[in-house]
C-alpha cells in the first residue's frame, strides 16, 4: 500500500528487463507511472498485477499496452476507473495475453468482453463483480468460447 509513483517510475527507469510486477491496493499508483512502465520496460513485461489500484485509468493501460506486446497475465481487478477504452485496446495490443482479470470493473461492457475473446491465446478471464455484465452475457461468452475460463 506505501508503493507510489514514484517507485514504479523508479523500477521503469532502472530495470529494464523487468518481466514480473505485482502491487495491490495501491491508492498511490496513477496513470502516470503506467505510462513510464510501458515506455521504461515494456518489451521485457510478461505479467502484471495492479489489482484495487483504484486511480489507474484507461490512458495508463492503453499506453501500456500498446508498449507490451508481450504481456501473458494482466490483472486490473478492482480498477474502479477502468472502462471499455482499456479493454478495447487490450483486444488490439495484447495478441499474447492469456490471462485477464476484469473483476469488479463496472464499467465495462458486455460488447467490449466479446472483441477480448478475439485473443486466440486467451484462456482466463475474469469478470466477478462486474455489473453490467450478467448470466446472459456469460452463457453468450462460453458459446462462442467454449473452453475459456470464465471466473465469475
């Protein structure tokens, strides 16, 4: 929880062959650290967790994702401020991605989970908590992806 801009930015500027990161509840990450993330270690990223870091935006992982191409696990669960703009450039950016928690982003839609399911490589997706997307939804999702796992 003490983990702020400032120390992602700090990782970004000297650990360039980061592949790993993993912070939770961090109420002092923003958008701006994402963007130095991606530029400062993008290509090396292979997985990250933001999980409840309630100020992270759809500018911070759209950016982000576009410099991580190579990302396989994604955790934004619990990014209250995250909408179908991330999720969208997720679809786009993120050809590798496997895993992504969604999980209690209200915001988002049902129509931006299906452009997810465009991801050939995607496995795991989780939607708990996700109010605007319900059983309706999930049983549209399982008939066009049968094998995924859905956590909802």
């Amino acid at each position: 929880k003490l983990i702020s801009d400032a120390g992602i930015v700090s990782l970004a500027e000297n650990c360039p062959n980061l592949e790993v990161l993993h912070v939770a509840s961090c109420s002092r990450i923003t958008t701006g650290s994402l963007i130095k993330l991606g530029a400062g270690c993008g290509q090396s990223l292979t997985e990250l967790s933001f999980r409840g870091c309630r100020k992270i935006e759809d500018l911070g992982i759209s950016l982000l994702s576009k410099e991580s191409p190579n990302l396989k696990y994604l955790d934004i669960g619990w990014c209250v401020r995250i909408t179908d703009i991330s999720v969208i450039a997720l679809s786009r950016n993120l050809l590798s991605l496997e895993y992504v928690d969604l999980s209690g982003c209200h915001l988002i839609s049902p129509s931006s989970l299906m452009r997810l399911l465009k991801i050939q490589q995607l496995v795991k997706l989780g939607v708990d908590a996700c109010t605007r997307i319900n059983s309706e939804t999930i049983t549209k999702l399982h008939e066009i992806r049968p094998f995924i796992d859905l956590i909802h």
